[in-house]
C-alpha cells in the first residue's frame, strides 16, 4: 500500500524516490522541488486548521510572531 502511494506522489511529481540494489531492497524517497512548493502552500492553512481545533498553530505560530 505505501509502495503504491508513494509511486502515485513520484508520477505526480512530489516526490523523488532512489532505489538502492541493497538486500533487501531500499528505497529513499524525498519531497521533489513541486512537493516543497506544496508543502509551502499548505502551512497557513495547517496553522490555521489547528488553532481552529484548538491543537495550537494559528495566525501566530504562521508567522512566528
């Protein structure tokens, strides 16, 4: 399931995964350029989801006021 899921991220370009001919198979995978471009999107409203839930983050902690 998690191979899956991270092959899905690679095709969609959040990821970058490097296979390494170990034994057993490894494989490290990375937040792509595209995936930190997202990740940046998405912190306000991170922040924002959790002081409205009341888990901490808010207008505060985004801004690091």
């Amino acid at each position: 399931m998690l191979t899956v899921w991270l092959r899905d991220l690679e095709a969609a370009g959040l990821v970058e995964c490097l296979v390494q001919p170990t034994i057993p198979v490894s494989i490290r995978c990375r937040l792509s350029a595209g995936g930190i471009d997202l990740r940046r999107a998405l912190q306000p409203i991170t922040h924002y989801a959790r002081w409205e839930s009341g888990d901490g983050g808010g207008p505060a902690a985004a801004t690091g006021s």
